[in-house]
C-alpha cells in the first residue's frame, strides 16, 4: 500500500505506477533516510510528541533494518521509493510504533534531508580523490623539476620550461576544484528537516536536536526554499564540470605526448589497450575514455538547470529528476579521477625526448629579444630583429643556438658573445625565475605553495 493511498478510490495503474517510482534509483539514499529517520525518531521522543519507548522501538527497527541491508540479508524492493520502503519495512517489524515516524515530517523535507546528506558525503569522498591526484601531481613535479620540454601556446612550440611547472600547472587546477568543493560543503550543510511539506510544522519540534545529530552547521530558515532548493545538487555537478574539464585537458596532453609523433611520454601497458586488427597499436584508451566522459557530466549539469529554472514554489515532483543524473556525476567524477591517479603515478617520462623537442621551433627567440632590450634596445625593434634572425634560419635551415656570433652581429651590434648562451634551452627555462615562472626556483617554490595550501583539505 502507498503511504497516500487513502485518499484515493482505486489503485494506482501498472504503467503509472512503473513510471513514477524512483526506488530503482533512490535506493542509494537508504543509508542517508535511515541516519535522518533515527534523529527525526528521537527528537520526537525527547520533545514526548511520540512516547519515549516508541522512539526508542523506531531507532532500533531502524537500526536493524540498516545492518541487514548491509549484509545482504534485507533486498531493497517492492516500493515507491526508499523512504517508504524504509517505512514499510519498519511497519512490518514493529507495529504501529512504526507509523508514527512520520509525524510532523513531510516527505518533502525528508528527501531533501537526505540528498543533503548523501551529497556532503560525496563530496567529501571527491575532496579525498581530488587531493590524491593533486599530491601524485606534486610528486611527479618534484621528480622533474631540473627537466626541460616545451611549452606550447595554440599547439606549437612557444618557449622552454621545467617539466616541474608543467605538472604543477595541473595541481594548481585541481586545488581550486578542490576550494570549490569545500566550500559548497560549507554552503550546503544547512538542515532542512523540520520543514515539513512547506509550511513547517505545528508540532512543538525542536530542530536543534536534529541538527545536532545529523551534524548540520545550521538550520534552514525558510521552509518554502527548503524543500523546494536543489542549488547544492547543481554546485556538485558544476563543480565536476570543472574537474572534468581539467581532467579532459590532461587527457588531450596525454593523448599528444604519448603519440609516436611527440614520444615524450609513454603510457604503461597496464593502463593502455590493443587493436583487434593491428597487432602493433598501443591505444590511450583511458584518456580517450575520460576526455568522452567530460560530455555526459556537462549534459547532467544542463538537464539540471533546465529542470529547476521553471520551478514555482514549492515542491513539485520534477525534482525526483535531480537523482539520477547526479548518482552517474558522482560515479563517473570517482572514476575518472581514480583512473587518471593510476596512471599519472605510472606514466614514464622520455627526458631526452622532451629535452631536444623543447629547442624545435625557434623556443628561445624572445630570450634574444629579451637579451637586445636588456641592452637597451626599445623591446619593437628587438622583436624585429630577432625576426630577421628566425627567417635568417628558416632560409639556411639552421637553429639559433647552431648560427655563428657573426650572424647575430649583422643583425645589431648589440649582440655579444654571450648571447650564443642565451639561445640554449636549459638557460632560457631557468632564465625565467619571476613566480609562478619556469625556473627550477620558481617551480620549487610554486611546489612548496601547493604543498602549504593542500594541507586545509
């Protein structure tokens, strides 16, 4: 029988009945429904709205209802959703005592309650995942810190750096994903138990009780918004948004890097796959697998919006719609970051590769023309010059640091014999020491910032 079944005079329809319920899916809430139930139970035994031994039987129902879920004993089935399967159940166990749970709540603010609930624990399982890969990024950076490679501005070959500031260029990502998730924690750890269907309550509850319990920092202050607000549950999938899009771009560096075409890194056979066709393939797999993943969270986080913008006040049932697109963000964001960890902690780095790549593409010509205005020359004409150098090695096929200092000094008389040290990779990488810069002093103390930051999560 359905918790609201009397005021109707015939049941509900096969088809109806299938398309409404939400049980298949919300049954993921069960352990958030119990925890919410025991504190709503005992608060109505302490405020004597129910007897004492009656809360009491509740929370032991509960109580035991919960564990033999958790061991299989108890199959989650046969309900409209969760929290009347918990209520059932516990109606079947202990009588009577068991109906009156429900007293002054509503399922309105009971799944809101829950979704609460189940949310600030998945983000302090996101916040957990995310500081592993932030703290492997920083291992990886400390590992190659004296590395040089090339850095790119629009896919080409801009100026050298340190491999160091390349993977920390990702940690600082992932710690502001990982702010952004502790403060929708923060946010969002507000209790809206007690607000019944949306006008609150005439009963004599005490809403301290169960936000203590229930470990909330504060109580809702408007019953209307309270039931009725799925902010939090579009902060999370934004929030996995960016992480996603963070996670898609290291994807694409990887996918680029570990390409025969570049071979500054390779992929370890336990993380890469075959073809069925060509026997010597060593396919990305995972990061083509995550960098695809990246679309279905931003459609999660779009069909959200889209259901909440037209909402009136308060609850309506589209809300039931916030679940499963947040149950497949959540799985999805835990994968890929745990995936991408495992990797990033295997992945082995071609040092020589990377170090003669980083030369290509003419990388050190604004330290030339870093090195005329130095000396003097207004920085325009000191990029003209360095120009005519490039095209003086386009058309001979040479490099700036394989020219003589005769052919610097045809260009300005500015040039001296110490520009030839200018032109080498290493120089040029550790020649940018300002913060946030290439250099291994620079890299090392970014590192060090990362490291005195990720220490609040």
């Amino acid at each position: 029988m359905k918790l609201w079944e009397g005021r109707f005079s015939a049941p509900m329809s096969a088809d109806a009945d299938s398309f409404n319920e939400s049980l298949s899916f919300d049954k993921k809430l069960y352990q958030a429904d119990i925890a919410a139930s025991v504190a709503h139970a005992t608060m109505l035994g302490e405020q004597n709205i129910i007897a004492p031994q009656e809360a009491q039987a509740i929370c032991d129902g509960l109580k035991e209802i919960l564990a033999e879920i958790e061991n299989g004993t108890l199959a989650v089935a046969g309900a409209e959703d969760i929290h009347s399967f918990v209520e059932g159940e516990l109606v079947r166990r202990i009588g009577d005592a068991g109906k009156k749970l429900h007293t002054a709540r509503s399922r309105n603010d009971q799944v809101a309650t829950d979704m609460r609930l189940y949310v600030r624990g998945s983000i302090d399982g996101a916040i957990a995942l995310l500081r592993d890969l932030t703290e492997t990024l920083l291992t990886r950076a400390h590992e190659s810190l004296r590395y040089i490679m090339p850095g790119f501005t629009h896919l080409r070959k801009a100026q050298p750096i340190t491999c160091g500031q390349y993977f920390l260029a990702y940690a600082e990502m992932f710690l502001r994903d990982l702010d952004r998730f502790s403060a929708l924690r923060a946010r969002m750890n507000v209790m809206p138990l007690g607000s019944a269907a949306l006008a609150g309550t005439s009963y004599p509850i005490d809403r301290e009780i169960t936000r203590k319990l229930l470990k909330f920092d504060e109580i809702s202050q408007n019953s209307l918004d309270a039931v009725s607000d799925r902010d939090f549950v579009a902060e999370y999938a934004f929030n996995a948004s960016l992480v996603m899009a963070h996670l898609s771009r290291l994807c694409e560096d990887t996918i680029l890097y570990t390409s025969d075409e570049f071979g500054y890194w390779t992929i370890p056979d336990e993380y890469s796959t075959g073809s069925s066709i060509m026997p010597q393939k060593k396919n990305p797999d995972l990061p083509e697998l995550v960098r695809g993943k990246t679309g279905r969270v931003y459609g999660h986080l779009l069909a959200l919006l889209a259901t909440l913008k037209g909402l009136p006040l308060a609850y309506n049932k589209d809300l039931q719609e916030d679940k499963e697109g947040f149950f497949d963000t959540e799985t999805t964001l835990f994968s890929c970051v745990s995936i991408y960890t495992a990797l990033m902690k295997k992945m082995k780095l071609n040092v020589n590769v990377m170090y003669e790549a980083a030369g290509g593409g003419f990388s050190t010509a604004t330290d030339v023309a870093d090195y005329l205005a130095k000396k003097g020359v207004p920085f325009r004409d000191a990029h003209a010059i360095t120009g005519k150098l490039v095209r003086y090695c386009i058309d001979k096929k040479t490099t700036l640091d394989s020219i003589p200092l005769s052919v610097f000094q045809e260009m300005s008389h500015v040039f001296e014999k110490d520009v030839l040290a200018v032109v080498t990779v290493r120089v040029s990488a550790e020649g940018r020491n300002s913060v946030g810069g290439s250099s291994q002093e620079a890299a090392r103390k970014n590192l060090y910032s990362v490291r005195r930051r990720l220490k609040k999560y």
